[in-house]
C-alpha cells in the first residue's frame, strides 16, 4: 500500500488554520472545517488534516495514540507492544464515515496508555514523556505498516489524503469540540501523498501544520538524531515537531527564544542589538545552529495549553492573526478567519520570524502546559541554559 | 443604479463570471457585498468600470487589470493589483504581501499597513507610471527589485505602533523608480546600491500631485501629509548590479 522507496521530501504550498479559545471553552470542528475549506484552493487533494485538543476528557491522563496502519498484522503487533510497554486503559476504532472519493483508507485505531517505567506506574512527568516518545519511535521505526500520528495527552491528529472536507467527514470532525485547533489543507509539489505525510505532524501534544518548505530538513534531522528523534514519515514537516519537543520540553528554553532558535534574527540584526540582546542571540544562533529552520515557512503549533504562530524570517509564506475576546485565530488567509468571525476586533499580520503565542489562562484546562518562562533548574537538570554560558564565549 | 451583488454563496469563479457577463453587457458600475476570500476579482478587466467592494477580497484583486477603478471597503490579501495596467484600487483598510508584484500602470492607495515585498518588480516605460501611496508602514523588501515607478510611504495609519516605518531589505536589487518616505528610515534597512536624498523641486511636484489624489480618495488632509519632511531612495549609480555576473 505504502511503497515509501519512491517517497521523497515534501515541498508545499498549503493552507492552515488554527483557533484557540484562553479560557478552554470547547469549540465546534464545524468552526475549523469552514475556515480550512475557506482556502480550499490552497490545496489539491493529496492531503490534509486537523489537530484537536481537550477531545478525550474521560482518558484526560492517558496519553492517546492514534495509530495509522496498513493491515490488521501491522495493528497487532502495535497492540503487542503497547502491551509489553504501557499501561493500556482503553482501546477503540477511530470512528470513521464512508467518504465516496477516498478509497481504501488505511485502518485507524486509538489506545489510551500510560508508559510502564520501569515496572512503575506512576513517574515523573519528565520521564514519562522520555518514555513516551521512546515508544513512539520504536512503533514508528520498527513496526512496518504502522504509525503513531498522534501520542499527546486529550489530544488527536486526524489526517489522510484528501480534501479538508472530505478527511473532515472520513473522521466526523464536526462531531468533536476542543479547545484548540489546528487545521491544513495539502498541497504537495515534489512527492506523491500519502496519508503519514498528510499534516499535522505530532509528538506528545505538540502538533504542528505547515506551508512551506524546510529546505535545511537534512541539517535539522541530523541534529535531531543526535539526541534520538528518528524521522520516519518523509516529510520536512516532521523536524519541527521533534525540534519544538527538543528545545522547548527537553532543553528547556523559553518558548519564544525557541522560536527565535528555529528563527533566528539575521547576523546583521544581532549586530544593531543592545549588549545583552546581542548575547543572547549570538548564543543561541552558536548552540541552537541545528535547529535553524531554513526556506519558506508559516507554522502553526500547538501543546496543552497554548497555539503558536510563527514565520520563517523573511516571511516567504502568509500568516494573519485575529482575535475577538477570549478566541484567537490564525490562518494563511484573513478570509479563512473572517468566515467563522466575521468582526474580529482585531486583525494583524505576523512579522517574520516573531511568533504569535497565545496561551491560555492558568489552570483553564487539565494537565496545562506554559512554556512562557523559563523553567526551574531542577526540572531539567540536564538542560543548556542560555544564560548560563560563560560570556568569554561570544567575544568576536 | 449601479448593479448590486451579493457574493457570498458563490465560489470565485462564478463571482468572476458574473461579474465579467455583466460588464460585457455594459454595467460599469458594481457593488459587491460579502466578498470574503473570492479570488481573482476583475482580473484582466479592461473596461473602465467603477467597482465596490464590502469584505475581504481574495488573492490577486485586480491582477492584469486595465481600465477598473476598484474601491474596497476592508483589507486587502497578498497579491492585489499583480501586474496590474491601468486603473486604481483603493483600500479602506491594510493590505497582505506581495501588493503591486510586477506593476506597469495605474495607482494602488492604501490607507493602513502592507505587507512584505510590496511593489517588488515594479517597473515603469514612458509615460507608464505605477504608483503605490501606503498610508501606514510596511514590512521587509519594499520595493525589492524594483525597476520603475513610484513608491510612497507615508507610516500615518499604522495598527503597528511598536514597528518601525519600514522593515529590513528596503529596496533591495532596486534599479529604478523611486521610493518616497515620509520621516526617516536607518541606511542599514537600505538594499545594496540606495542611498536616500532630500527631494529636489521635481519630487516635490510628484509627491504633491499623487498625495493630492490619495488625500481626496480617503478625504484626508493633504496640508498634514506634507507636514513631514520626506525622502527619496533611489540607486545611486545608473548600473547598481551591472557587473553582477561579470566580474
């Protein structure tokens, strides 16, 4: 079903389109589906997909795997491991419609987990998610024929190959209501679609949809094998799903300097900068130079408790953010935003390389992550910290 | 009685059928309601026509077009007034990237902000003279490549206050035309070859007879306009990138 010999990167120009709501109220999918199928002409067909969060409240404290596979064989081996390696609580089918123009599907299952580590079953959080994303990519990298496409905590991907519309129907979009979501419309110009590489890209409850292309995908996925992400689905996409969970979950930094990391200020912006700012860029354009993200780019990520929008630096893809009381969105398009809020109070336009973070207000939801500090020391003992770094470093 | 339409229940292409059937059988004034996302409104139009638009239009307002005056009542997306000819349009609002791309003709006034690479390719022949007034600021590359006609940026109507006038890559591989800037703007903005100058009685007259049209569309005053010194930034050899490839 899959021949992914002859797959390649992915070059696009797409569409996306994101909502979020601060105080966790839950918002129909109708509302995401319109604004993606708003820009339905930025895509062609060959792939889109929808993020959600706040989906699973009855298994709010179980990681949920949506699992892709090609065969009923593939599926019970993921079963299998998952049995030898998580604390499975509950198991279902994706519930799916028929869809006329989509045609053998792959199979979709969902698995509530919780990882064994070592033997326990409660750890911290840290190692937790260690463990998780361990399992992740063994079940990516090893299982042919099987995928996980989502592993977050209340959260799921849903993606295939078709319109937004039509994949929205195939996985009954419309009937879920989240808090935050995420939404792309596919169009890829350099390889065949396939269902892995239909957008979002996750790992835990980070999602991220993309236009655009990452033309430094071979430096960014050197520098994430490094510390162990294995990219298995072929599409450029998938660097910047394991390089938000290196920078910001596992070294720790503070959100926005981790998008200023994947895109960084020019050389000739570092050099106008007040000392310290000076500094601080030039550290983290030296360490974080893996996690560079080169070529046209607009993002859209989001995680338990926050969407972010960001453009590469010199802006070579549209992105607009509007927001209207406690609703943020942002879309390739004002009008995508425009036809599910009509009067927004306020529109604007992203400047490049300044991500648009909306998080929500304390304790809105369960299990809520803020990356908007820097987090204590002893959270990540492991972690680079920026400020840290002997200033005997960065004379030129 | 000019011809009244309300778009929203239709795709583009059948705004644009509508539209295009219309003029052929003499309409020459339009007003289009709900406009929210149609592409490609009066693309390649060549009548005069007088057209309104309530909403957001879509990608490629007004692209090739020549002859329409297009008024719209919201802001613009990327693209609008591509390789447009002749004709205007005039936003009520702020505009996306790309504004201009490839221009040879006529007027784009906006009243608020643009985007990135605004007027990138413009170009000029004779007595074709492309011009764009931003009434706010604009993002990186304005005017990127740009071989002819006529830029003014005036940084009055901005939603950005925290931004600066222009962004980065200000007329980079700029060869020709000019770009007007109300205020003053960082020479390390500027492209490679620019240098900005005091206007000399020439520009003067330029600059007042185009703010003058763009004061009357927005009912602005032209006196506060000109309250502020400006600049021109133009190359400052004839040739800035002739010996690019022969060296």
């Amino acid at each position: 079903m899959w021949n992914l010999t002859t797959l390649g990167r992915e070059v696009s120009g797409c569409g996306i389109s994101g909502i979020i709501h601060r105080k966790g109220e839950p918002i129909s999918g109708q509302m995401i589906i319109k604004s993606i199928c708003c820009q339905y002409e930025r895509g062609n067909g060959l792939g889109a997909g929808f993020a959600a969060y706040g989906i699973y409240p009855d298994f709010k404290d179980y990681y949920a795997l949506h699992v892709m596979a090609q065969s009923k064989e593939a599926l019970e081996k993921v079963e299998d491991f998952l049995q030898r390696r998580t604390f499975l609580t509950f198991q279902e089918p994706i519930p799916t419609r028929k869809v006329k123009t989509i045609h053998n599907p792959p199979l979709f299952k969902r698995y509530f987990v919780k990882p064994r580590v070592e033997g326990e079953e409660s750890c911290g959080l840290f190692a937790e998610e260690e463990q998780m994303v361990q399992i992740v990519m063994e079940i990516n990298e090893k299982i042919e024929g099987a995928y996980v496409i989502s592993s977050g905590k209340n959260m799921g991907a849903f993606k295939g190959v078709g319109f937004p519309d039509e994949i929205a129907e195939f996985f009954r979009v419309d009937e879920y209501r989240a808090y935050i979501w995420t939404a792309h419309n596919r169009f890829p110009t350099n390889t065949p679609g396939w269902w892995g590489g239909a957008h979002p890209f996750t790992l835990l409850d980070w999602s991220i949809v993309h236009n655009g292309e990452i033309s430094s995908y071979g430096t960014n996925r050197r520098y994430l094998e490094l510390f162990g992400y294995k990219c298995t689905l072929l599409t450029d996409t998938e660097v910047v799903a394991y390089a938000l969970d290196l920078l910001i979950r596992k070294l720790g930094l503070p959100l926005e300097l981790a998008c200023k990391a994947m895109a960084p200020p020019f050389w000739m912006e570092i050099d106008e900068m007040e000392e310290e700012e000076r500094e601080l860029y030039s550290a983290l354009r030296i360490l974080y130079g893996g996690a560079v993200l080169n070529g046209p780019f607009a993002i859209l990520f989001a995680y338990n408790g926050g969407l972010v929008g960001l453009n590469d630096r010199v802006k070579l893809r549209p992105l607009v953010a509007a927001s209207k009381g406690d609703l943020y969105f942002m879309g390739s398009e004002e009008a995508a935003i425009r036809s599910i809020c009509p009067d927004p109070e306020r529109v604007w336009a992203p400047k490049a390389g300044e991500p648009v973070i909306i998080e929500m207000e304390e304790g809105a939801i369960p299990n809520q992550k803020s990356y908007l500090k820097v987090r204590p020391k002893e959270v990540r003992e492991d972690a680079l910290r920026i400020r840290s770094i002997p200033l005997s470093l960065f004379t030129s | 009685m000019p011809l009244e339409l309300e778009v929203s229940p239709y795709h583009y292409s059948q705004v644009n059928r509508i539209l295009r059937e219309a003029i052929e059988k003499g309409e020459r004034e339009l007003v289009l309601r709900g406009v929210n996302g149609h592409r490609y409104l009066l693309a390649g139009v060549s009548q005069s026509v007088r057209v309104e638009i309530y909403g957001t239009p879509g990608l490629d307002l007004g692209a090739f077009m020549r002859g329409p005056e297009i008024r719209v009542y919201g802001n613009v997306q990327d693209g609008a007034g591509n390789t447009m000819d002749e004709g205007k349009i005039i936003v009520h609002g702020m505009a996306g990237d790309v504004v201009g791309y490839a221009m040879r003709g006529g007027k784009i006034h906006i009243y608020g902000d643009v985007g990135y690479r605004v007027g990138i390719h413009m170009k000029a022949y004779m007595q074709k003279i492309p011009v764009i007034v931003i009434g706010g600021k604009a993002g990186d590359f304005l005017g990127e490549y740009m071989a002819g006609g006529v830029i003014i940026l005036l940084g009055m109507n901005s939603n950005y206050p925290e931004r600066p006038l222009a962004g980065l890559f200000l007329g980079t591989g700029m060869h020709g035309g000019a770009i007007y800037v109300r205020g003053k703007v960082k020479e390390s903005q500027l492209g490679a070859g620019l240098k900005p100058y005091p206007l000399e009685t020439e520009d003067e007259k330029i600059l007042e007879t185009h703010l003058k049209d763009y004061c009357e569309d927005f009912g602005l005053n032209l006196s506060d306009v000109l309250k502020e010194d400006f600049l021109k930034i133009i190359p400052y050899t004839h040739r800035p990138y002739g010996k690019l490839y022969a060296y």
